[in-house]
C-alpha cells in the first residue's frame, strides 16, 4: 500500500523516460478461469492510513480517540 500512497504524490515522468518506452506484446493468452490475489498483505498501519484517507483525516488523529476507547473499555 505505501507504493501507492507513494505515486499518489508523484508523477511517474519524474522517475521514468516515457519518450523511451516501446509497444509491449503479449503471446496469445487465454482467459483465466479463476481469480488469484497477487497483492501483498496490507499491514495493520496501512489499513489504519487507508481508513483515515476515505475520512480525510490524518492517522493519527484517528488512532487516538481508537486507543482512548480501548482503555476506557479495558478499565470497565
């Protein structure tokens, strides 16, 4: 997940030569029958990140009122 965090603030033509890059072809390839998932595990700070994204927030401003309700919770 923090390579796309990373290309969300970067524009690519800063890393690659574009004027550079040729056709790619690919051999005559048959449809997949079944799904496989090709992404690494997402790590637990990652999905905390991705959550406080889609709440446009910083993390941690939201892992602290998540540690603040855990305590309370573990002191009842």
């Amino acid at each position: 997940m923090a390579l796309i965090i990373f290309w969300e603030g970067h524009d690519s033509s800063d890393h690659l030569d574009w004027t550079r890059a040729e056709l790619a072809r690919s051999a005559s390839l048959k449809p997949s029958t079944s799904s496989i998932p090709l992404g690494p595990p997402v790590s637990p700070m990652d999905r905390i990140k991705i959550e406080a994204n889609a709440r446009d927030m910083p993390y941690q401003s939201l892992i602290k009122p998540w540690l603040a309700e855990d305590v309370a919770r573990q002191q009842r």
